[in-house]
C-alpha cells in the first residue's frame, strides 16, 4: 500500500492492481541503482488489463542523482503500457511538478518508490498526478 490516504477512483478511472512479483522487482531495481533514480514503464497483462505484470526498460533512459529522463519518443506502440515507475533516492514519494507534467503526457498510472524501497515507501498516481490506491495481489 502507498503512503498516502487513497483517493476513490471517478467512474472513468481504470483501478488498477500490481502483482507482488513485480512490486519486488521495481524494489529491487530501485536499490540496485541507488544512489540514482531508476525509472521504466509499467505493462499490464494482456488478459486482464488492469493487472500491472512487468516493467519495460525504455533505449536511452537518463539516470541521475535528482532525476530520471525517459526518451519516450523510443516507446515501443504496445497498448500494454500503461504508465511509468521511478524512484525518489529521498524518503518521499511525492510528486514534483516535473513528475506531473510527465504523467499527464503519458500514462494513465504511475509509480513513484521512496528510499529504503520497500512497503509502504511507495505511491501511486493517476495521469493528473492524483494519488490514488493500488492493489497488491
């Protein structure tokens, strides 16, 4: 669960879900680049399509200390991606405007995970860069 009180979603909005599998995974890609932010994209399953299942690595992503830059004119046309995740090397998993500015160009959720990467140091979004709830399942 992230660390903010959840927002109900309008009847238009998607709710999504992420699997633990790849909740872990975005952990664990966070620690492993520390102290630099990760970032990649979030693909939901083909069945299900609310169900965030994998992460795709974007040709040309810029990590830094502060910030993480996706080159998405390198997106592949694939309507399974849904979104981005990157990570905060602070303890805080709030948005910057610079983080809502590119969730409302792309996406229609967003992860951010906060240093120690771990539960409950994590946040969702929405593409308006409103918190919203995710399901763990």
């Amino acid at each position: 669960m992230g660390i903010f009180k959840s927002k109900k979603p309008t009847f238009s909005q998607k709710q999504f879900k992420i699997t633990h599998d790849c909740l872990s995974l975005i952990f664990e890609s966070a620690k492993s680049v520390y102290p630099r932010e990760f970032a990649a994209l979030l693909r939901v399953d083909d069945l299900q399509k609310d169900t965030i299942v994998e992460l795709e690595l974007l040709p040309g992503t810029i990590s830094g200390d502060s910030h993480a830059i996706f080159q998405l004119h390198m997106r592949p046309f694939d309507l399974s991606l849904v979104g981005t995740i990157h990570s905060h090397p602070s303890p805080f998993a709030q948005a910057s405007e610079a983080d809502i500015t590119l969730f409302r160009k792309y996406g229609s959720v967003h992860i951010i995970v906060a240093y120690p990467f771990q539960d409950g140091t994590w946040q969702a979004y929405d593409g308006q860069g409103n918190p919203i709830h995710i399901d763990v399942v």
